[in-house]
C-alpha cells in the first residue's frame, strides 16, 4: 500500500511536470506570434501618474536612487551629531571618547561610500545606455 502511494505521487509529479513543459513550449510560440501584446498588456496595467520610464529625470531608477541617498545622508547626519553628543559628554574616558570618534568615522565612511557607490552606478549606466540619456540629476 505504502509503495501504492509513492508510485502514485510519482505518476502525478511527472505528469504535471509534463504539463508545465508543454504548457511553456505553447506560451513561447504564441507569444512569438503576438509580440505587441505584451507592450500592450504592459500599457493596460499602467496606471495614471505612474513613471514610464526607467532612466532619466522622471525615472523609477532616479526615484529610487535619490530616495536612498536622501536616507543615507539623514542617517549619517544623526550619527554625526550622536556620535559629537557622545564625544561631549564622555567626560575625558578614553574608550568612551575612542568609541565617540568610531562612530563620526563610520558615519563619514558610509556617506562616502554611498555617494562613491551612486557615481559607480551612475558610470556603469552610462556606459551601457551609451547613445540615451541614462544621467541622474538630483532635483
């Protein structure tokens, strides 16, 4: 009986796996045939005052990008002044003053590891999209 049920769940798999092929074999070929109507699927799903794009000044890419860098920046600025906060008030203990200072150096690293990484990106995407306009602008 026990053997029964494997031989069945194996039966079963191997049918849906037979399906599942054929079912992407048929959606590869129609899809082939109608080739606009993902763009137009696409334009359907689109809802009003969302971006069309993905690069350039009203890009979902530039959103994202100066979003995070906006988060970064406000992130670095609060550690700044905790980390001043810290250093003020450690009273002349050196592993408190050590550590008042580690976290002023970590802040700045972070910002300028966030703003080296946002030129890479920015390079990188230029270099690719050679001939468009793939810049960011902070506006």
């Amino acid at each position: 009986m026990k053997r029964m049920k494997h031989l069945s769940a194996r039966i079963i798999t191997f049918a849906l796996s037979v399906a599942s092929i054929l079912t992407i074999g048929t959606s590869a070929s129609v899809s082939a045939a109608t080739s606009n109507s993902i763009q137009s699927g696409i334009n359907a799903a689109h809802g009003t005052g969302q971006p069309t794009e993905l690069f350039g000044d009203a890009g979902v890419i530039t959103a994202v990008t100066n979003t995070l860098l906006f988060i970064v920046g406000a992130l670095s600025v609060i550690m700044i002044i905790w980390g001043g906060i810290r250093y003020a008030t450690s009273g002349g203990n050196a592993s408190s003053v050590t550590a008042a200072k580690n976290t002023i150096l970590y802040a700045l690293v972070g910002l300028i590891i966030a703003f080296l990484a946002f030129a890479a990106i920015n390079w990188v995407l230029g270099a690719l999209m050679a001939g468009t306009d793939a810049s960011f602008s902070n506006q």
